[in-house]
C-alpha cells in the first residue's frame, strides 16, 4: 500500500510532519512496515482543507492529530487486515 503524505506549503502549515510523525509510529505500532510505503507528496491540490493524504488512489483531508487514529484504523488499518496483509493487525 502507497501511502503519501502532502507537505507542500499550506499542508506543512496545518501540521503535516506532525501527521507524518504519528504515521511512522503507527505503522511500527501495528507492524505494518513491510505493507506500507510512506512517502512525502507536494501538494495534493486540496490546500484549504487540512493536511491531505493519499491512500493508493484515495485522497483524505483535514487529517490532524485529533483525528488521525480514526482515519489510520479505516483508510490503512482495516485495509491491511481486508486484504489479508497482516493477520496480527486484526486484534488491534
């Protein structure tokens, strides 16, 4: 799974490396390593709505550390488990 995390202007603003901090643990965390790829982004396009990620072909705003867990478990999460990725990962 491709995971971007935008950290053009406006997204660096609203807090993107705090959301790529609190990626990389989570994805340690749930021992993701090997079916996760992080990777930096310039802007996705959406630059008023919050720090955007794209998941594969998905793109998700307003990402803050408020809501981040949230959004980790259903757009990387539950995606891992669905596709069979991390069987360890479905207790969590």
């Amino acid at each position: 799974m491709e995971v971007y995390v935008c950290i053009g202007s406006a997204c660096h603003l609203k807090g993107s490396y705090d959301i790529i901090k609190l990626m990389k643990e989570h994805i340690a965390k749930n021992h993701l390593e090997d079916q996760v790829h992080l990777n930096a982004s310039f802007c996705l396009g959406h630059c008023t709505d919050g720090v955007c990620i794209k998941v594969e072909d998905q793109l998700v705003t307003g990402l803050n550390p408020n809501n981040f867990e949230q959004i980790f478990s259903k757009y990387i999460l539950e995606e891992c488990v669905k596709d069979g990725s991390d069987s360890s990962a479905a207790g969590i």
